[in-house]
C-alpha cells in the first residue's frame, strides 16, 4: 500500500523546489495533492505532471503574505474535500540581507517565511481534525533557524520563528495532529543562488561552492527529492511517534 493512500495534502510554495519535488512524491504515494503558489502558471505545470503519471492534485494560487487569502484558500479545501490529512507550510524566500532592512522588506520577508505559515495552521487545524489518521503539520525552516545566518538576521529570526511554532503546536495539538518542522541546509533549488547573491552579484557559484566544500561535512548542495523524501516520512504513518522534532536535512552543517 502507498504511503499516503487516500489522503489530502496541501503544500504552499509548490510550484518550483522543494515544495515541488514534495508534490510530486506525495502524489506517486497516494495523496491528492492541493499545489498552492503565488505563481499560477507554475502550480498548474506541477498539478499537469502530476496527472500525466496517474496521480491527483488540484492547483490554487495562493499568496502566504495574505493571512484572509491564505484561509480563503485552504477553507476551500475544506468545501471541496470535508478535510485535510497533511498540512506541508513550505514557502518562503531569503528576503534582505544585513541588519538595515527598510519596514518593506521586512515584512515581506516576515509575511512569507512566518506570518504565511502560521495562518496555514490556523486555518488547517479544524480541517486536519477531520482525518480518520493522526493527520500531519510540516514546516519548512531552515538551518538558520538552529544556528545563526550571517548574511540574514531577518532570515534567522523568521526561520526560527517557524521552528518555535513548530514545537508548540506539537504539544497543543498532540494526539490528534503531529507537528514537526523540516531545516534544509543548501538544496540545490532557484532560491539558493538568490540567498548568496544578496550582497555582491558577481561569482556567486564560486562563493556557494567554496562554502559547500568548507562548510557541508557530505561535500555537496542537497537536492530538493531529499527534503520531499524527509516530508513524506514525516507526513507518513512511520513517523507516527515523531511530533515537535526539528529535522536538519543538511549535509551535516549544524553537526559542526
């Protein structure tokens, strides 16, 4: 049997990376997958790969920024389907560099990365009560959310933010509803490049590829399919004692 056979899962941020490479997995395993982006040419792309390997999912656009859009989007879900079993919060952006980041900025990059995943929740929780399983919260962090950034304070306290939301709702929504929290380290995604090229343009791969080869203990840039991997087991029945837990998909990097 499919590890997510029969179940409904919403994924923010899945029209490219690893919001995308999540989808697809999710789907070959059985979910019918709700695509959500900002980006509707790019979710309607995923939801079309998707069907043309026999899977099901629906495409909704959706700006996280927009906490009355985020649960507009998700109660229709609901309407659609009478409840959700997998909640995947995954999108986010790197947002400013430096600590002189004007009121703007500021709340974009507060209003992706944690104001967007906490309205997700909210709005999720009485859908996910509806699962006949032990339905599932995912959130996508990130390794600056365990240690420091040193190109984004912003980043680091956005993701950390998302991290502490995390461990929260774990233990308020414990038993019904596991709540855990995926920290990718460099996966190898269209975000990666902005992330570095935030303060000087020019050699950006090389800086990336120094850092990789310095800092990553396996030596490499992750792929996207290995954070879609981790959201499927922890979406899954195998995680069924892991709620509250931080997962570093990393290469080794907070292991430093």
């Amino acid at each position: 049997m499919k590890e997510l056979e029969g179940r409904i899962a919403f994924i923010t941020g899945a029209a490219s990376g690893m919001g995308r490479a999540s989808a697809l997995l999710m789907a070959s395993e059985g979910a019918t997958v709700i695509v959500s982006d900002i980006n509707e040419e790019g979710a309607e792309a995923v939801v079309k790969e998707i069907e043309a390997s026999g899977g099901s999912a629906v495409a909704k656009v959706l700006d996280v920024t927009k906490p009355d859009h985020v649960t507009a989007c998700i109660q229709s879900v609901g309407d659609q389907f009478g409840r959700l079993d997998v909640l995947y919060a995954n999108a986010g952006t790197p947002g400013a560099t430096g600590s002189n980041v004007t009121q703007e900025e500021y709340d974009f990059s507060t209003g992706v990365n944690l104001t967007g995943a906490y309205f997700a929740a909210q709005a999720a929780i009485p859908l996910l009560k509806e699962s006949k399983h032990t339905a599932s919260i995912l959130f996508t962090a990130s390794t600056a959310g365990l240690v420091g950034s040193f190109l984004s304070p912003l980043y680091s306290m956005s993701k950390g933010g998302v991290v502490m939301l995390a461990k929260a709702l774990a233990l308020s929504l414990a038993p019904k509803i596991r709540v855990n929290v995926i920290c990718p380290g460099p996966i190898d995604t269209p975000m990666l490049p902005k992330f570095w090229s935030r303060e000087q343009q020019d050699g950006v791969e090389e800086r990336l590829d120094n850092w990789v080869t310095n800092d990553i203990p396996l030596g490499r840039r992750g792929r996207p399919e290995e954070i879609a991997q981790a959201a499927l087991f922890l979406a899954s029945d195998r995680a069924s004692f892991i709620t509250g837990v931080a997962l570093p998909v990393d290469g080794g990097f907070v292991a430093r």
